[in-house]
C-alpha cells in the first residue's frame, strides 16, 4: 500500500482516523476500492468498516435498480 502527505488547514479539526475512514468510504462509494480494500485502507475489519459507513453518509446498498436486480439474482 502506497503512503500519501496531505496538508490540512489548521483550523480543520480532523483527526486522522477519521480522515483515513473518510476517504476510505468515498472511495468505496464510487466503486474504486472494494469493501475489504476500503476496510484495509482505513485500518479497520470489514465488518468495522461496514458499520460505520452510515456515519459517514455512505450506503452499503448500491442506489441502483440495476444492481439490486442482480443482487437478488444472485442470492
């Protein structure tokens, strides 16, 4: 896994944690990591990662009709 520098204002008052989840999330939503790579990126468990998207306003369930055909089709 790659390491990045970001520079934050510093007023910004962000702890790392949640920067790293923050990021992990919307990378996640838009469907560029998986959820595991996302989980492995903010430096939680799957199952960890899973229950805090919520929080940072992310969906488990894709918005598509499409994708919600398919994941019925496939259970």
């Amino acid at each position: 896994m790659r390491t990045i520098q970001i520079n934050i204002p510093e007023g910004v008052d962000l702890k790392g944690y949640d920067l790293s989840m923050m990021m992990a999330a919307k990378l996640y939503q838009d469907k560029i990591l998986s959820s595991g790579q996302a989980a492995e990126m903010a430096g939680l468990s799957k199952r960890t990662f899973i229950e805090l998207l919520g929080r940072y306003g992310v969906s488990l369930f894709s918005d598509s009709i499409a994708d919600l055909h398919a994941d019925i089709s496939n259970a």
